[in-house]
C-alpha cells in the first residue's frame, strides 16, 4: 500500500486552526487599538536590520506557531500603519477588514485568474466585480476590464490598447520603430509621473509628451491642447491619445472631461482618463457634474486600494470596448488548452492584459461592494470629502496657517508664523521641515505638494477611521511643529546673518 506524502510545509487540521484562531485574534486587536498606536515607528534600516537579525538562509524549518507569532509583532510595531486615523499621506486608504478576511480566503483556495478552466468561480466573480465598478462611476456596464496591481498597471494596461487601436496596423509586427510619424501623447502638467514611465517602456520616449499647461483652476488648458494637435499634425506627427485627469494627485482637481471629450472625437484620438484616485466620487449627486464626460472615455484607471478602502494591491482598468484589450494582449501558443465550456465562449482574463498567472484580486473588491452598498459608499466618500473642507477651514480660520486649496478630500496648506514676512523661499524652507518632522514624529502622516510654487502640507482623506477629532488635533500638531520649527530656523537665520 502507497504510503501517504508527508510534507514539512503542510500543517495539520488542528496546528492550522489553533495558529489561525490565534492570528485572528491578534489582527483584530490590532485593529481596534490602530488609534493608540504611533502612525509610524521611525525606526532606520539598521535598526530594522538588527531587530531582524542577520542569519543566514536557515537549514532546518521552525514551528508556524512560532514564526507567526514573532512576524505578527514585527509588522504591527514596526510599520507605517496607513489605517491609522491620522494617516492621511499620499493616497493609500486605511483597508477595509473583510478585505483582510478575502486575501486569506482567496489564498487559501489559489486560484489563477488567468483563465477560466483554471479559476471558474472566481473569474466570474472578477467579471462581476468588472462590471459593478463601470456602474460605480456611472459609465456603461459594458465596458470590459479587469484588476491589475494599482494605478501605474492600470493606466499602463490602457495605453497599450491605445497604442494598438491608433497606431499604424502594422505595429504588432514592424514594431514602434518602423512607424511612418512620431506618436504624440498630450496630457496636463499635473499628470502622475506613470505617463512618462508608459512612453519610456512602450517604445514611444519621453519627447512624444506634450505636457500642456493647466488654466487658472489647475486643470488642463483645452484651447491650448487643441492649438498644440493642430501644430502637430501640421508638422507630420501622429496625435495618438489625451490622458485626463479625475483627481490630480496634488491638489485633487477633475479636468473638464467633456471638453477633452470632444476633442479627442474632432481629432479621432483615444481619449483615456486616469481616475485612479478620483473616479469613485462620482457615485456621490453633488460631486457628478465633476465627471461629465467620464462615459466617453475610451478607457479608465481607477484603483480600489485608494477610495474603495481595499487592501493592496487592487487597480482596475477599464475599456469601453473590451476588443482592443483582446486585440493588444490575446495569444493563443500551442500549450494552452483554454477550451471553451460546454459550448459557451468562456473569458479567460490573460487575454485583457499583461500578466498570464494572476492573483484573485478582485475577491476583496467583491465583498466590500456587497458589505458596504451603493448608499454606504456614497456616505462615506461625502464623509471624506467633508472632512477635507472642515480641515481647510479650520486653516483658513487659523491665524498661524494659509488654506491653499481645496479639491475632493484633498487639501493642501502650509504654516506661516505670524511674525515672519511672507517671504516664499523661507516659508517653502519651513514647510519643507515641518512635514519631515511631522513624517517622522509619529502622530500624523502628510505628505507634501508644490502649489504656485508654494511648498505645501498636502492631506488626503480616503481613511474611514479619520473623525472630526482628528481634524482638530492635526491643526494642533502642526501649529506645534510649526511654532518649534520656525524659533529654529530663525536662530540659525540670524546667526548667519550677524557673521
């Protein structure tokens, strides 16, 4: 009789559940204590490195219980915890817990979402997921895409299916090199830095951007986007796309969707808007007139892991007809016997963009959707954005701060002493340490923009657990910093002035 395969990796029934039962008693803790915790420990890679250690690669296993429990203490005091109600830098949201929940689930059963025949339940499931979403921001249910990595896959997964659709046919075989013009890519100067990483990787570089200047409001200068097509095509260029923005990653602000709309169809253009951060406020009627225009997109980046409160990874791209997906990513090699299933045409999602072997992203997504609904979402995103105006008044209001802007939840400010004149260099000097002291402090993360050529605070509400409270001690904790800062600065001013 066949002996039963022991392996030192597996764990029995009774190993598994008492590890497990434990983990999930930690993690919930954590949780419900992420407020009394520092937002970040500060610790330096050394620091970091020792608390390691540095063993070599060891040669026999230890016991799960053990390794558990000792990296459970090493993620939960010693990261940066973007959960944390006072973290409100950069746009990574604190996640929702049944997303914690889904990765587990998910891992446990593995499937590879590359194909059908390999991930039936879960393909489906990442299809309707899909196609919630296109109804989340209001465009057609048919669009087609899928749930890539973030922002950078996403918006990276649309260029290409641009690339496909409006270059010259011959592309896929003579390459980008053999084109007769140069492609051009237009795009607003508040652009996230993944254009000049897409024209880099995919053939075009970097002078196949043209950056067009933003207007009074910080959003892209229509008039002066079509007068620079217009140059182009004079000069034998070929116009290729305009990316949009839905959400600078600054300031927040929302091009004007229908005007590059319109453009983009005068001209025959792919028209692609990165809602990577923004895209999801359409769901809230106050703010939807922000995104008219969004249902003529040719395609759209948005990612769940910002405003949908997902746990990394999770960005979706879709595309308004699903084709040039299929046209731009589709292989059929001799080794993947990908079937149709009883007679039905079956998606198989390694045809819709880069990767072949694929996570099962889209579960997290799922549930959350279900848990929280339509309305609840609605809720919070308004809750966000409301706190990002109280934040903005109360700087408004303080004698010791200047309110920049204001745009979705994002808002960006800086502190300005009151005895200090306003002179720009020495405030953007101050500001600049203030966020690197708040960044290391440990009682709230922000992060930074330049606005008019003002070192700003930037805070970026996409955290369910922030409150009104918290508001109020961050207008207090950068006052602190501020008022300790500026006495320094100004000793160290006036001691070189006197030398």
């Amino acid at each position: 009789m066949a002996k039963t395969r022991k392996s030192p990796i597996d764990m029995n029934r009774e190993e598994f559940q008492k590890v497990g039962y434990q983990l999930i008693d930690d993690i919930s803790n954590f949780i419900h204590s992420i407020d009394q915790k520092p937002v970040t420990p500060n610790e330096s890679p050394s620091t970091l490195q020792a608390i390691l250690g540095h063993s070599s690669l060891p040669e026999n296993g230890k016991p799960a219980k053990e390794l558990i429990s000792r990296t459970t203490d090493l993620l939960f005091n010693h990261s940066l915890l973007n959960g944390h109600p006072k973290f409100l830098g950069y746009i990574t949201s604190s996640a929702a817990p049944i997303g914690a929940l889904a990765d587990l689930l998910a891992a446990s059963v593995n499937p590879n979402v590359g194909a059908h025949i390999l991930s039936p339940i879960a393909t489906e499931i990442e299809k309707q997921t899909v196609k919630w979403l296109c109804e989340f921001i209001g465009v057609s249910s048919n669009y087609g895409g899928l749930l890539v990595s973030g922002g950078n896959m996403a918006n990276f997964t649309a260029f290409l299916a641009a690339r496909t659709a409006k270059s010259p046919k011959n592309i896929k075989e003579d390459g980008i090199q053999n084109a007769t013009n140069q492609l051009t890519v237009y795009c607003s100067k508040t652009t996230h830095t993944w254009i000049e990483k897409a024209v880099i990787l995919f053939g075009l570089g970097t002078k196949s951007i043209r950056w067009i200047a933003t207007d009074a409001s910080n959003k892209m200068d229509t008039q002066l986007l079509e007068t620079t097509i217009k140059e182009d095509l004079k000069n034998n260029y070929t116009p290729l796309m305009v990316v949009g923005t839905a959400g600078d990653v600054s300031t927040g602000v929302v091009d004007n969707l229908n005007e590059l709309s319109a453009i983009c169809k005068k001209y025959d253009l792919w028209f692609h808007i990165d809602g990577a951060y923004g895209a999801p406020a359409a769901i809230v009627p106050k703010y939807k007139h922000l995104f008219e225009g969004i249902k003529e997109a040719d395609s759209i980046a948005l990612d769940p892991h910002k405003w949908l409160y997902s746990p990394l990874e999770a960005g979706c791209t879709l595309v308004k007809n699903p084709q040039h997906l299929i046209d731009t990513y589709s292989s059929h090699p001799e080794y993947y016997n990908f079937s149709n299933t009883d007679g039905e045409m079956a998606q198989n999602f390694y045809e819709y963009g880069l990767q072949n072997s694929r996570g099962f992203r889209a579960l997290k997504v799922w549930l959350s959707l279900q848990q929280v609904g339509r309305s609840g979402y609605e809720a919070l995103i308004t809750e966000d954005i409301e706190l990002s105006k109280m934040l903005f008044d109360l700087a408004q209001k303080h004698n010791e701060l200047e309110a920049v802007s204001q745009n979705l939840s994002i808002t960006t400010l800086r502190y300005v002493p009151i005895d200090h004149d306003t002179d720009n260099d020495y405030l953007n000097t101050l500001n600049e340490s203030i966020l690197n002291e708040l960044q290391t402090g440990g009682e709230v993360f922000l992060s930074n923009a330049i606005v008019k050529e003002q070192y700003c605070l930037r805070a970026c509400i996409v955290n369910f657990r922030t409150s009104e409270k918290d508001i109020e001690e961050i207008i207090g904790i950068i006052t602190s910093v501020g008022t300790k800062l500026h006495k320094k600065l100004s000793a160290v001013t006036k001691d070189t002035e006197t030398e």
